[in-house]
C-alpha cells in the first residue's frame, strides 16, 4: 500500500482526497473533501524526510499556535494531525490561482494591481508578527489571488512548524526559504530572524511583480545568494519608468542590506505603497512675519470665527437629529456595534447578544475609540432600516454588523460561526463595506475570536493600539467557556 492509499484509509472518516494539486521541496498538496462541514480543502502532507525531523508533538504544538492566525489576508489553518506517520494540515481551497501562476503568464503586472498585492500581503504579514509569526519562505508560490480580487498569504502552519525544528531539521538538508527572495540575515543562516526578513522577501516579490524578474537572478541557487551581499539592485525605474518615485523609494527600503535600514513593521512598508499626501504645499507655504499684537488680535478673531461657526453647526446639526452627531465634531473614531443576528436555533439568541456584547465591551476598553453605549444600539436589533438611516440616528461614521451560529455536531462538539462587517458610512449616506471576515472555531476558542474581531475592527479604522491593549484582547479569561 503507498503513502497516499495509507493516508486515504486513516483519514476516511474525516477527508475525502480527491486529487494532487501541487507538489514542493517540503510538501505535496491535495484537494480534499470535508465530510464533516461538506466543503473543499487543501491538504497539505511534509514529505516523510520532513515530518521525521519535526516529530508529531513538536508539529502538532507549533502549527497549533500557527492556526490562531485569522485575518481576511491570510490562509488560515482549519486542521491538523498525524495519520499513518504522515503529518498533514488543512487549509480553505482557494478559487484562483497562486501569484506564481500570474506571474509566469503575464511576468510584469500592472503598477496599481502590483502595489495592491503586495500591500494586502504586507497587512496579512503585519497581523502575523504582532502575534509571534515570522513566515521565513514569502514568495509568488505562496501568495494566492483569489477570483473576487484578494490576497492571501500561505503556509503559515508550515512556517511556524519549520521555524521551530532547530538543528534537526538542518540534518535533513531542508533549509527554510527560497534562495531569490532570502534576506541576507536568512541566507546566512541566522536563526532568530524577525519581520524585517518578510519585508525584504516580500520586497524582491513586489520588484519581480513590476520589473519581471528578481533582483539578483543567477543561474545557481548560490550564485543568487552571493549577489545579495556584493551587488545593489538594479533601480525599478530604470526598467519601467512608469512606476512612481515614492514606490520606488518603498522598494528601496525594504531592500536594504542591512535590517535595521529596512521598515520596522510590515504595515510601515504597506503605508509607504500608498501615494503620498498633498500637503507639501501648505507645508512649505510661507507666512509673511506680523507683529506680537496683530498677531494676538488674528488669533482673536480666529477664535471668535471659529467658536460662531462651530455653535451654528450645532444648532442645525441639533434641529436636524435631536442631537449633535459625535463623530462629525471629533477627530476620534466612533462606532456603534448593532446586535448580531443569530443565525441559529432562536432558542440560541442570547449566545448571538452575549458575542455582540463581548466584541463591543472589548471595543469600548481602546483608547483613540469612542463606542456608542449598548442602550442606544439595542433598538436596532432586527430592524429593517438602512444602515446610512441609523449612522445618521446614532451619530456615528462605522456600524460593526455581524451573524452569529452556534453549530453543535452529533458527536458533542460544538463550534462558533461568526461572520461581522465594518460598514463606513459616507458623507451622502452610503454604506460601503469596509472590512469583513469569517470565522469558524471550535467554543473553547469563542474568547479568541471576540477578541480577533475586535483587534480587526481597530486595524481596519486605523486605531493605534499598544502592545498592552493588544495583548489585553488576545487574553483568555477563563480556561472553561
């Protein structure tokens, strides 16, 4: 019996393989059937040499922390395990393709869908290693377009798995990444490599993606390596004089030879993709010199302006809703979480209110947010009304929405579905999606996933968080649900 027959038998009762999609240096990938939620994934299985080295347990233990990772630009992990030997894991099977497969069909891509690319892979990478996570292999192969236009990142599990191995997994000749897209710390093999070193592979990616090829080809692995440390990349310009200066510079640095001259976040880099603001010229405007008492008498009538304008602004916004809206006079964001449907048993209603109320109690615990109060939301559950209707109401720019199913299979284990959406509502009243994400976990992981949603929402408004209140969110406060 060969491997895959071995595998097929041990894992009958959970996964239907189906067929090979690919194969690696480190793993072969098959679309399987999930019999237990009736949907396609991918299978991925470590070539045996590999699963050796690693062990179950130390696999099991690292992949393990790997699938907490859930964020709309990342592949998450669905399952893992040992069957017949063999270590696999599960992933979604994506509808697309890998950016491997565009890039050898098309070798340059347009410059706004390139920068697009490599700025949702540098958000998914920036979520990643707030959380602990270095992926160590970015590259083509492992960015995945999906068909409606999104960008995830791949091979995580196996990342935090390999990166864990230590000297056992040298024995087996395997080195971690690929020599074109390597930084220079990983090529000369130091092992407590950090985000720096996914900036400068996903770096070389995004030169590949607008210059067609890599920065330091050579016709040997080695060779490509050696270059990185004796050549300077050849200007992106120089090739496609098209591509704008700032992007240019971005690539720069996150090329640089050295770690610290890099970015020191992947969501730093991802900034600098976007176009610079056109506050240059009010920047460098200059003010004629006036006198000390002109100058008080300008900032009198300037306040006394200003304090006019801003009481008429009230009374109208005042007559108009009842009431001043907040976040029109407020550089602080202002959100209001309406009540989560639930999708599930309505004998499940109060488990869908206790998630809503968990997701806006850790919302209202971040400073630089301001969170309409459970009171003024509450009269909205159920209701028919257009969300543009009820930002106006509640005086607010965002609405956090959301469904909520409470799966309880026939063996006993229970799972949490949840589904919220970050609707901005705009100035004529439109309601545009900003953010959305799906979420499938087991009920232990129910705490972890309030606490995803509410880390996500801040991203996504561009609320600074620090370290504290990160860590405050992933905390888990019971071990019993």
């Amino acid at each position: 019996m060969s491997n895959l027959d071995e595998l097929r038998s041990a894992l009958a009762e959970r996964y239907t393989i189906e067929r090979e999609l690919g194969r690696g240096g480190m793993a072969t990938v098959y679309l399987a059937h999930d019999l237990r939620h009736d949907r396609p994934v991918a299978l991925k299985v470590l070539h045996p040499d590999l699963a050796n080295a690693l062990g179950p347990e130390r696999f099991q233990r690292e992949i393990r922390l790997a699938a907490r990772l859930q964020h709309p630009h990342i592949l998450t992990v669905l399952d893992s395990g040992d069957a017949a030997g063999q270590l696999w894991f599960a992933m979604p099977y994506v509808e697309g393709e890998s950016l491997r497969d565009r890039l050898d069909r098309e070798k340059q891509l347009p410059v706004a869908e390139a920068v697009r690319i490599a700025s949702e892979a540098a958000h998914g990478l920036d979520y990643a290693h707030r959380h602990g996570v270095v992926h160590r292999d970015i590259k083509p192969e492992n960015l995945l377009l999906t068909e409606d236009g999104n960008t995830m990142v791949a091979d995580f599990g196996i990342a935090r798995a390999l990166s864990a191995g230590g000297e056992r997994l040298t024995q087996t000749g395997t080195s971690l990444g690929t020599a074109a897209y390597m930084s220079p710390e990983q090529a000369a093999g130091e092992s407590d490599v950090d985000a720096r070193s996914d900036i400068y592979s996903l770096g070389i990616v995004l030169y590949e993606m607008l210059v067609g090829e890599t920065p330091f080809a050579a016709p040997t692995p080695q060779a490509t390596i050696a270059r990185r440390f004796t050549d300077t990349p050849r200007a992106v310009r120089e090739s496609r004089e098209t591509v704008p200066e700032y992007i240019e510079q971005a690539v720069q640095t996150a090329l640089a030879r050295t770690a610290a001259d890099r970015f020191t976040s992947a969501r730093a880099f991802a900034d600098a993709l976007e176009p610079p603001q056109l506050s240059q010229g009010r920047a460098t405007t200059t003010i004629a010199p006036v006198s000390r008492g002109r100058r008080r008498m300008h900032a009198a009538l300037l306040t006394l302006f200003l304090g006019v304008f801003i009481g008429l602004g009230l009374l109208f916004a005042w007559r108009k809703h009842g009431a001043p809206a907040p976040s029109a006079t407020s550089g602080t964001p202002t959100i209001a979480v309406l009540p989560f449907e639930n999708l599930g048993d309505s004998s499940d209603d109060y488990f869908a209110d206790g998630m809503t109320d968990a997701v806006r109690g850790n919302l209202t615990e971040l400073t630089g947010l301001r969170v309409i109060a459970r009171g003024s939301s509450e009269p909205y559950k159920g209701t028919g009304k257009p969300l543009g209707d009820i930002a106006a109401e509640l005086g607010v720019r965002y609405l956090l929405t959301g469904t909520v199913r409470w799966a309880r299979a026939a063996d006993g284990t229970s799972r949490v579905q949840v589904r919220p959406e970050l609707v901005e509502v705009m100035p004529n009243g439109t309601a545009e999606s900003k953010w959305q994400r799906s979420f499938d976990a087991p009920l232990t992981d129910v705490f972890t996933v309030q606490g995803d949603i509410a880390g996500e929402v801040a991203d996504s408004m561009r609320v600074a968080l620090s370290g504290t209140q990160r860590a405050r969110l992933a905390a888990v406060p019971t071990a019993v649900p």
